[in-house]
C-alpha cells in the first residue's frame, strides 16, 4: 500500500498563521521545528477572488502554514473520506478584512456582525513508522537538546513498510514539517481530488532514485 502526501492547496484563497512563531518552536541546538499544539492557530483568512469568496473559501480546504484548515462544512465532507481524525477550532483574527472598502458591502457587513464561520484545524489521528531496514541503514542522530531521534533518510526510498497497518489518514511519526504530517492511502487519493480539486497530493516514491 502507498501513500500521498499533501503538498498544497491550489490559491486562491490564503490564510497565514498570525502566531507561526509561538506554534511552530525550534530546538536551538538542532533547529528541528515541531508543532506545540497546545498553542491555539491565529488565522487569517484573505482572498483576492472576491467575486467567487464563497465557492473558494466556504466547504474548502485551506492550507495555512503547516497546517490544513476548513470550516464545519469541509471538516464533516472531509470526514466522510479520510474516517477519523483529531480537529480543534482556530481563532480567525482577520476575515477578509485587510482592506474592508475594497470589499463588497456583503463582506463588509458580515465581518462587522461577527458572523465569521468556526473554521478548524485538522491533523491525523494515525501514525506510521518508518521502515525497519532504512531505519537501520540510515541510524537516527539524537540531539543532546531536544532529545529527539532525526532519521536522515533519502525520501525517494520506501518510507513506510508494506506490512505497516493501512490508514486512510495518517501522518510519518518519524519526520516532520516536510510535508509528511498528512499522508492519504492510494485508495482515497481519487474519490479526494474529485471532491477537493485543489488538493495537491504527491505519491511516495516506492523505488530508490540513484541520481
């Protein structure tokens, strides 16, 4: 069984993590980055095709930063695909609103009433380890600091054991932050993309690249 990850998400529309800093800390000896997903997301939410705002952002994945974001209605679609996984609510700071006279009075009117959607951020419930052999090929480097394992291992080798249990919606335990924390099972990859087109997805590569 292979898996896709998720790369992107096509734009229109943007949304930034206002708080990347507090989020995403650093170890500042090995400068490996990870999640403090104590710390709530910040977002906000822009587009510049405001003719189509609601077709682009409303039901639709967004990517920001690091992490995959939508409202109540993609998260419960997305659900219907993916099975189960963790979600929490994000404080959308700004909707729409960097500019509000440059907006149609619709926007205007619905920033100014407070009627911003709940939008959620949403990650995997499901691990997957890498592969014995290229853990054992490639030893992890603990760093004195943070204490935590980094595999070196070339990302054009099968990263995931084919006798590893098969997840619709899982994330690579042992790297993160390079676009393995969300990794769909081939078998979803085409019902997915049908239903969210703008999901850039890239299948793991099965066989070593020598070059």
């Amino acid at each position: 069984m292979n898996y896709y990850r998720l790369r992107d998400i096509r734009t229109p529309p943007f949304a930034y993590v206002v708080n990347r800093d507090e989020a995403i800390a650093h170890c500042p000896l090995c400068m490996m980055p990870f999640q403090d997903l104590r710390c709530p997301l910040q977002v906000e939410i822009f587009t510049t095709d405001l003719a189509n705002w609601r077709q682009n952002i409303l039901g639709r994945p967004l990517m920001a930063e690091h992490w995959l974001i939508g409202d109540a209605q993609f998260r419960d679609q997305f659900a219907t695909l993916v099975g189960e996984f963790e979600s929490e609510p994000v404080n959308v700071v700004s909707w729409l609103s960097r500019s509000p006279l440059a907006f149609p009075k619709e926007l205007r009117n619905l920033h100014q009433a407070g009627e911003i959607p709940t939008f959620y951020r949403m990650w995997p419930k499901h691990a997957l380890e890498l592969d014995n052999q290229l853990l054992s090929d490639f030893p992890p480097v603990t760093c004195q600091e943070c204490k935590r394992s980094m595999a070196d291992v070339p990302f054009d080798f099968q990263l995931v054991p084919e006798s590893e249990p098969v997840h619709q919606f899982a994330y690579l335990k042992d790297i993160h932050f390079e676009g393995y924390d969300y990794l769909f099972s081939e078998e979803i990859v085409a019902p997915l993309q049908e239903r969210f087109p703008g999901l850039l997805l890239e299948q793991l590569s099965s066989q070593p690249n020598l070059f």
